[in-house]
C-alpha cells in the first residue's frame, strides 16, 4: 500500500485506525537578516503575490539541506542561479557561496 501523506511524518497505525498527520512537523529557526535584505525579498513577494517571505526562505533551507545530503555534507561551495525570461531572452545571475577552509 501506498501512502499519501507526506514522507516527513509517517502514518500512524492504531488498530484498524490509520492516522494521517495534516501538516508535517517542522522545527523553527529565526534568522537575521539587514533591513535591505528584507526589503528586497518583500519587493519579490509583493510581485509575485503567491508566494509568502516564509515560503521561499523555508524552500532556499529545504534545496540547500538536499544539496548537502545529495554532495554527501561535503560541498565546497554553494552556487545560486537566478533566471530571468523576459521577451523571450533568457539571462542568469550568479551568486557563489565559497565553503572552502581559509588558509
């Protein structure tokens, strides 16, 4: 049998009962982040309507956890690609997160 509940919280089997957890749990870390930064995010999220400021830094931790279990936690960087399409041209913008060990 196939389950369709999230893979983060397993179904619950009590009997001939079957729980089914709604929302999975998730732990809470804040971050600090300068007003600009802030801001920046907000202007996207206000442009974008559907997403929520929380929505798109919980999924940037999500696919940076994932490229950490995916490089066995021992990335030497982090790249962070941006695409922008505009009238059928397409550019990149590149940010690079160093983790190499400082000499």
């Amino acid at each position: 049998m196939t389950s369709t509940a999230s893979s983060e919280e397993p179904l619950i089997y009590r009997g001939n009962i079957i729980e089914i957890p709604l929302k999975p749990r998730k732990k809470m870390i804040s971050l600090r982040l300068n007003e600009e930064d802030l801001l920046v995010i907000d202007k996207f999220v206000a442009k974008h309507g559907e997403y929520s400021r929380t929505l798109i830094l919980t999924k940037l931790i999500e696919a940076f956890a994932e490229g950490l279990r995916r490089t066995g936690y021992c990335a030497s960087s982090i790249w962070l690609v941006f695409t922008v399409e505009e009238r059928g041209e397409k550019r990149e913008v590149s940010v690079v997160l160093s983790l190499k060990s400082r000499p």
